[in-house]
C-alpha cells in the first residue's frame, strides 16, 4: 500500500515524507512527478530529469491561503556527477553563491557548511535570506522575505539538490514541519 504523503523513486535512491496537510505539486509545478505516477520513473524519465536537471523530481509545499506571506516549500532535484575535492566543493560554493545573487542580488549568506550531513550522505549546505516580489491587486509589488537552506548531497554518483524554503518571519514558517520532512529524507 502506498502512503500518500510519502514521495518514494527507488530508481533514484529517494524518499521523503511531508505531513498530512502539505501538498505534492503535478507536472505543471514539477513535470518529473507525473499526476498518477509520482512514485515510480521510467529509464527514460530518470535520462531526463538528468538532462533537466534544475527541474524538481519532487516538489511539496504547505498551501496557507495567505498572499501575505511565502508557501514554505521543499524540493529536490539531482544531476549525475561524482563528490568533489574539497577544491572543488569551494568551485560549487561559489556557484552556488552566485545563483542566490542572481536571484537577489542583496541576498545575505548566512551560513556555508563545507561538511554537511543528510541522510548519513557528505555534501554541502547554504542558507541565505532572500527577496521576492509578488504583483499585489493594485498593481504594485510586495516585498517577501524569504530564508532558504539548501544541501547539495552527493551518493551513488549523483548529486542531490535538496531546498526548504520558507516565510522569513509571521504565522506560516512552518519550521516544525521543514524539520521532520528533512528527517524523513532516505538517500539509499
């Protein structure tokens, strides 16, 4: 029996568990988790979500109703590629660095971690504060701060980009609930 709030791709060695009242997005958000399919890939679909690698395999978020505020989200992706030397961990760093400030170019870094953990697998970890901007009724855009740790996990020749994203401040960070889904994740 399949459990609905557990995202499972044993072709990609994969698993993570959202609670009850978060929802796993379709293809329109996510293309790779097919509506009716999302826990089993084919051989072709693992060859493309290699090629597109920036598009999630799985994507969640808590859908809080509010325009005020960010839906806290999680979202992984992966592309083939083997655990670099530390020289060329500090070569990811800096990418990874400069894709937060492409986003937002006053983007403030607040911690790298060289040596992270996640599911007993080495990698690295950034967190940043961040802003985006939504289009308000009236036309004019509304700043929403936002905080986004991300792992990136190497394990069976892949790497593993994994994100949690969330409200800076206010009632819907929902930090409780993006702790255990990070718990919950298996890299196999």
């Amino acid at each position: 029996m399949k459990n609905e709030n557990t995202f499972n791709s044993r072709a990609l060695g994969f698993s993570m568990t959202k609670p009850s009242d978060w929802i796993f997005l379709p293809s329109q958000w996510a293309w790779a988790l097919k509506t009716r399919q999302r826990y089993e890939f084919e051989e072709d679909d693992i060859k493309k979500l290699m090629e597109n690698a920036n598009v999630p395999f799985v994507y969640c978020h808590y859908d809080h109703q509010s325009e005020d505020y960010v839906f806290p989200t999680v979202q992984a992706c992966c592309r083939p590629i083997t655990e670099p030397s530390q020289e060329n961990r500090k070569d990811l760093i800096d990418a990874m660095v400069s894709h937060v400030h492409q986003m937002d170019q006053q983007a403030k870094i607040e911690e790298i971690n060289e040596n992270a953990i996640l599911s007993g697998h080495s990698g690295i970890r950034i967190r940043c504060i961040f802003s985006l901007f939504r289009k308000q009724n009236d036309g004019n855009l509304k700043e929403l701060k936002c905080v986004n740790k991300s792992y990136i996990i190497f394990a069976h020749q892949l790497a593993y980009t994994i994100g949690f994203a969330h409200p800076l401040e206010g009632p819907y960070q929902k930090l409780a609930d993006l702790l255990e889904i990070e718990r919950s994740i298996r890299i196999e």
